[in-house]
C-alpha cells in the first residue's frame, strides 16, 4: 500500500513511472534549463595591477616564441648533417626544440590572453542563415571592432607588437629548412656515379659482381665499384646509384631493339628508386618477374623495361645499360640514360 501511494504521488507532482527500472522519471518536456552558471570575476578584472601582470606574462610567452625561432636558425647552422648519424640526431633534436618553442610560445601566449584578459562573459546565440543581409554585415563588421576593443589589441601595444613578431619569425625555420630541400635536385638526378667502364659490385661489400655469379632468378642488389670506399656524400650517391640486378630466360624479355644491347645473356639492371616516391623497389616475384615497392604497391615488369603494371609510379624505372670486360666482370656502358627517382622532380 505504501508502495502505490508513493507511486501516485509522483504521478501527481508530474513524475511517469518508468516500467523498465521502476522508478519515477520526469519527462523531457518538464525539464527545466539550468542556464548559465553564475558568472565568476576574474582578479584580472578587478586587479588593474593582476591584468597589467597578465600582459606581461602574454607578452613574455610570445618573446619565447621569437627567441625559439631564432635558436631553431641557429640549430640549423650549427649543426649541419654530415655522413655521422649522431649529427642528423642533434639537428633533429636542437632544430625541433627551437621550432616546439616558437609554436608553444604563441599557442600558450595567445590561449593565456584569452583567458586572463579577454572578455568572459558566457553568451547564447540563436542560429541565423549564413548570408545575412547588409544590415546584418555591417553588423558584425561593428561587433568585430568591439571584439578588438574589448580585447584591448589595439590598446594593449605590448602584446600586439611581440605577437607581431612572434608570426613573423615561426614560420622562418619552416621555410630555411624546406627551401634547402631541392636547390640542386634538378641537374643532380641526371648524374649518378655510373659510368662506362664501372663494375658493378655487391651492396654494402663492394664486392665486384662476374656474370657468371648470377644465377637464373637470382637478384643482386647492386652498387657502382668504389662508392663502398666513400666517407663524404656516400648517402647520396648511393640513393641515387642503387640497382637491382636480376638474370632471366633471354627468351622471356621482351625488349625493344634500341636496348638489345643494354643487358647481358638474360642479365638485366634496374635503378631501385621507384618512380613514384623514391621508395627501395626491393621485392622481386620470381614466377611474374615483377618488381615490387613495399610502400605504395607500384608493381614494374621487368620483362618489358620495368613498365609499370600496377600502382601509382608514372614511369617505367630507368635501365642501367651493362656488358662484361675482359675477366667476366659485369660494368656499366655508361650511366642512366635518364633521371632516377620520383617523377615530380622534374617538374
């Protein structure tokens, strides 16, 4: 009995039962909206003395900016990557501290100025149509104008002039670092230390390579005689001159009769820097004799001049044209008729 009286209680005060749970609910339309919370002031509000500190701290965090800017320059020039893993290391580490510092600087500045100084007052908005009329433009061009009163940009030259300098410095290491990325890319992708008399030789030995050491459906990944031996720009003559070297039936290549003479007894040489990305073209199917670049799947036939028969690679890979000197050793006729690497360079 006491279990139904409470039961048409809180029907009476508006409460349904709820079957599933047994329990008194309201339903959503007897809700009311809380609202706002009670707007709390700020001591920067009532402090003249806390907001001229909060100025200070504003402007201190974007001066951190232009100093990161300035140390990522520095990093970049003081630690210039050579052959020594350890320096790409320091580059990466100095180079980076000083770019996180620049975008820290003004991240945290620009989020500290928002909360400490910048108008707090919660609002509640109705939403309208996107185009409003020139009444509604003018508008907003007026409430922009009160934004920049209220947030004291204009008023506030401490802040507004460190910013300044803030967004004028960040994006500087961003721009060194990629302007040094291709100055030279052009004419450099045209040359690769091939050339006609060079044996070919075994990666990363050095090793000279005989014909005769290829076997049917063997692969060889190969490197020009003597670059084993470089200690200066060994890394980027070697992503420029890397080969694949791979021995088929002569009757299973297909090839044209400009280039008959550019492989030897079934024994064919290929760059290993696919065409679409500069990706190592390293996966060789014995049975389609296809080609294979683990990382965007482009697919090369290396019956028919490592046409392209899958992927995004533009072109065919470019043919290293080899012979075999007096002692059976395989040489280069000379070096890559064409440029090696992504296609997009040549643009």
């Amino acid at each position: 009995m006491a279990g139904k009286d409470l039961e048409k209680g809180s029907e009476a005060e508006g409460f349904e039962h709820d079957f599933e749970s047994g329990l008194a609910v309201l339903p959503p339309d007897k809700i009311k909206d809380p609202g706002l919370e009670p707007h709390r002031v700020r001591m920067t509000d009532k402090s003249p003395a806390k907001a001229k500190n909060a100025e200070r701290q504003v402007a201190a965090l974007f001066l951190a900016s232009v100093v990161g800017s300035f140390f990522a320059l520095w990093a970049y020039v003081a630690f210039p990557i050579t052959e020594d893993l350890a320096t790409v290391r320091a580059n990466n580490l100095f180079l980076g501290l000083g770019m996180t510092l620049s975008l820290l600087g003004i991240g945290i500045g620009a989020v500290h100025w928002a909360k400490t100084l910048m108008p707090d007052f919660e609002v509640t908005e109705a939403r309208h149509q996107t185009r409003g009329s020139e009444e509604v433009r003018a508008k907003a061009v007026e409430i922009v104008k009160l934004a920049d009163s209220e947030s004291g940009f204009s008023r506030r030259k401490l802040i507004r002039r460190t910013l300044y300098g803030a967004l004028a410095l960040f994006p500087l290491p961003a721009l060194i670092v990629f302007g040094d990325l291709g100055p030279q890319v052009g004419n450099s992708l045209r040359q690769t230390m091939w050339k006609a008399g060079t044996r070919l030789t075994k990666d990363p030995t050095g090793v000279p390579i005989k014909a005769s050491d290829v076997t049917l459906g063997s692969v060889f990944h190969v490197i020009p005689e003597g670059l084993s031996e470089m200690h200066e720009h060994k890394l980027e003559e070697k992503a420029k001159a890397a080969v694949l070297l791979v021995r088929l039936n002569q009757e299973s290549l297909n090839e044209a009769e400009d280039r008959k003479g550019w492989s030897y007894d079934g024994i064919v040489a290929y760059s290993k820097i696919c065409t679409h990305v500069g990706c190592p073209v390293a996966l060789y199917e014995q049975h389609t004799h296809h080609l294979l670049c683990p990382c965007h799947q482009s697919t090369f036939d290396v019956t028919e001049h490592c046409r392209v028969v899958f992927g995004p690679a533009s072109r065919p890979l470019p043919q290293l044209p080899i012979a075999v000197d007096a002692e059976g050793y395989l040489i280069a006729q000379s070096d890559f008729l064409e440029p090696v690497g992504p296609s997009f360079w040549e643009r």
